[in-house]
DNA sequence: ATGGTGGTCATACCA
C-alpha cells in the first residue's frame, strides 16, 4: 500500500487530455497536480477524470494563460487558492488529503518564466519572477496542526548544476541565473522543505524534467533542465520509498515540452 | 548573433 504524488506541466489540459488518460491508467497516482492548464474553470474537462475514478478536482483557470488544476482519488479539502503579485494569475493551489496517519496539505505551483532578460530593471516579467519568489517565503513546509506538506510544481528554477546540461553555459540564462537559483534554494531551506527529487538521486547526476521544443532532436541534444519539482516537509523524507522522471514522455504523440513526476510514499 | 517550436485564439503574446 502507499500514497502516491504526481507533478505534470501539460501546456493546454484540454489539448492533451487523450495524453493524460493514458497517463493516469498507467501509473494510477494518488494525486495528479497539473500546471499550465490554459483553461477556464467552466470548461475544465471535468466528466473525463470523473469516468477515470479520479472524483475529487480542485481547478484554478484562466483563459489561454497559466491555470492550475489538483485532481485526486481521495477526498480532498480545504482548498486554498492563493494570488501571487496582485496579477491575478492562476498559478496557486493547494489542498489537503489524507494519507495514512498523515495529514497531508500538497501545494500546486506555477511559478512565472520570467522572459528572456535576467534584468528586473528592464524585463518586467523577470521582475515579476523574482517578487513572487519572495512571496513563496509564506508557503513553508509547516502547514501548523499536526499536518505535514507537499510543494510539488513548474518552479521555472533548476537551482543545481545538473539541474542544466550545461551549468556555465546556463548561468546567463533565466531559470539558472544565481539570483534565482540561490533565492530558490534560500526560500526551500528556511521554509522547511526537502526536495525529494534529489534525496535519492545524488547532486552528480543530471537531472532533467524539460526539454525545450525548440530543438530538432530533444534527445539526442538532450539540453534539458530540471524545472519541476517536488518538495515535502521533513517527516516525509522517511516515507519517500520512489521517485519516477517519465523521461520517454517527451517521446510521446504531441508531447508537453515537461514530462510527469511520480513521487510515492509508502503511508496508506 | 539569431532563430529555432508549440499553444492560444485568430494577432500577438507567452513559454
């Protein structure tokens, strides 16, 4: 028995939705948090992952843009939706679930890209990057009340340096620069999260959850980075029994340029 | 130094 996590940046839920069916009788995860839905609420394909057992959905969408989406076999609660920066994107979703003796509150993020420039002065979206992540400080890993907590997500950071194909070529380049990678890992520490993908894969390996479109042989190039995460309170460290990168996922018809994140627990 | 691809929504904008 055991509980069961998954993080999957989709880039338009409805465009992949025959992906994500396929993806959900494969691995049958617990909890599946998608980013980058690009739905609105009212057209959320909510009878599909209803007919695939998964009855329990919490969505926040916007038009074209953004939107994130929890969807669960077990009852969830206590969802929250947060608003980051004032800009009323959807890039924020948490809630609670029961796992075992654990009170679990898992938390879906979407951080911003942040544009091309690494200059909050001129780029704003890089400005608004770096905001946010002050305002991610809030988010910590005690969630109060005996609960324990998941931060799972698109964080658009890949903080080590196999976290990028190429560290020093990467270090002028917005999702590797130091200003985010060291504020990434700042907020991660002082706010009591682990990151689980690494607690068993050593800071040597290269690790990859992105490739980009635009190269013409992703896998053979294979300049990826690593810009999805999960983290979990400490508690949780004991419990981390798999982590899976669906690596083949890029190959799949129509692929996201992010594959899935398989966390599991071994709690009931 | 540049443009490369893909999604949304129908033209630029975003990644």
């Amino acid at each position: 028995m055991s509980f069961s996590v998954a993080t999957w940046n989709i880039n338009s839920v409805r465009l992949r939705m025959p992906l994500v069916e396929q993806f959900l009788k494969d691995y049958e995860p617990d909890v599946l948090c998608l980013q980058e839905t690009k739905c609105p609420d009212e057209h959320f394909p909510l009878k599909e992952f209803h007919k695939l057992g998964y009855e329990h959905i919490a969505i926040s969408g916007q038009k074209g843009y953004h939107g994130v989406a929890t969807i669960s076999r077990r009852p969830i609660s206590h969802i929250d939706v947060v608003e980051f920066c004032e800009m009323g994107d959807c890039r924020h979703l948490s809630v609670a679930v029961e796992a075992g003796e654990k009170q679990l509150r898992i938390h879906n993020f979407y951080v911003p890209a942040g544009g091309d420039e690494p200059n909050p002065l001129t780029n704003p979206k890089f400005d608004h990057k770096l905001k946010f992540l002050e305002e991610m400080r809030a988010m910590t890993a005690d969630a109060g009340d005996g609960f324990s907590s998941l931060l799972v997500g698109d964080l658009n950071i890949a903080p080590l340096e196999n976290d990028v194909w190429s560290h020093k070529q990467m270090l002028k380049v917005v999702s590797h620069t130091p200003i985010e990678t060291e504020t990434l890992e700042d907020l991660r520490i002082k706010g009591g999260w682990s990151d689980l993908m690494r607690f068993n894969i050593s800071a040597d390996e290269k690790l990859y959850t992105w490739w980009s479109y635009r190269s013409k042989d992703w896998a053979a190039s294979n300049r990826g980075r690593r810009l999805d995460h999960v983290w979990g309170s400490k508690d949780l460290e004991a419990h981390l029994i798999d982590m899976q990168i669906l690596r083949d996922a890029r190959g799949w018809e129509r692929p996201s340029d992010h594959v899935p994140v398989i966390a599991k627990f071994d709690l009931i």
